[in-house]
C-alpha cells in the first residue's frame, strides 16, 4: 500500500500540477521519453498515468494532434508547391552619409516537393501507391494445368520440333529465338 500512495503522490506533485506545461510540450512535438524526463519520472511510470489518469491521456492526445496537424499541413503544401514573400532589409548609405533602411519584398515560388508527394500517396493511398502489393495465385487451377500439359507430352511417342539458329541484336544484346540441332550436337 505504501507504494501505491508513493505513485499518487508523484502523480500530484510531479504531473498533475503541470498539465498545462505537458500540453505546451506535446504541440512542441516532445516525445513521451521526453516528457518523463521533464517530470522527473519513468517512462514506465508514464505509460500508467497515461492508462491511469483520463485527463492526461486526453491532454496529450489533444497536444499532439495539434502538432500533427501541422506537419501534416506542412507536407501537403510542400507536396502542391506554394507561393511565398521574400522580405529583405538592406541598409543604404546616401550621398550624405545618412543610414536608411530599405525593405525589399520578393514573392518566390517552391515549387513541389516529389519526395513530399510520394510520402503523401504512400500513406494516405496504400491500395494505390503502397510499396507493398498482394497477388493472389489460384495455383491449384494452374497446377492442374501444368499436369495436363505434361501428361500429354507423354502421351506423344515422338514430339518432333524444328530447330533454327535466328540472330538478331536488340539494344546491344544477343537474342537467340531458337537453337539449331546441328548446334546442339
């Protein structure tokens, strides 16, 4: 019972007291590893808050989807290409002496980010755009094929076939459609 008392009073002193701060450091994007450093206490301990106390869980959760939200908006612009205004403040020196500033704005133009749009698809269109694709073989249908079609070659006493040497030379390479049976001997 002592350490249960023990765990709840480092739930008061080192958590729940500074909620706000864990939310403020969730939308800065730390890390769970992070914040238990911060708190001064285990990241095993801080999995069970999380699982223990349904005001922190929610106030991460909401921290983080904050952040989240703004990479992911982050991605998406940089995937569509953006428009964006350049400032810059260039300090002139007239004929006088005399500092003036000027400011100087150029709008630019990032145009799209390929490895951007490749991320986007990849996650967001997995059927579509996934590394990973399924192929489903009916290798039974194609087994029972490939048994026919040898037992019929076996069938045949003789199974006559003409062999031809044709050459011919495609992006550099040597192809040979078929061989001929006096190479062959």
């Amino acid at each position: 019972m002592g350490k249960r008392s023990k765990d709840n009073t480092k739930w008061l002193t080192n958590v729940f007291l500074r909620l706000a701060e864990i939310r403020e450091w969730c939308m800065q994007g730390k890390t769970n590893e992070d914040m238990s450093e911060l708190l001064g206490i285990s990241p095993d301990t801080w999995y069970r808050y999380l699982k223990n106390y349904n005001d922190l869980d929610i106030i991460v959760r909401a921290g983080k989807a904050v952040i989240d939200s703004r990479v992911e908006n982050a991605v998406l612009k940089s995937a569509l290409g953006f428009e964006y205004e350049e400032i810059k403040s260039i300090i002139e020196e007239d004929r006088n002496g005399k500092k003036r500033n000027r400011i100087e704005k150029t709008k630019r133009y990032m145009p799209p980010n390929h490895s951007a749009q490749a991320f986007w698809l990849k996650n967001r269109k997995k059927d579509e755009w996934g590394d990973r694709k399924e192929f489903i073989i009916d290798s039974s249908s194609l087994e029972n094929t490939r048994k026919k079609m040898f037992l019929s070659m076996i069938d045949d006493e003789v199974i006559e076939a003409d062999y031809e040497v044709e050459e011919s030379v495609e992006d550099g390479f040597l192809i040979e459609d078929s061989f001929d049976s006096e190479s062959c001997e």
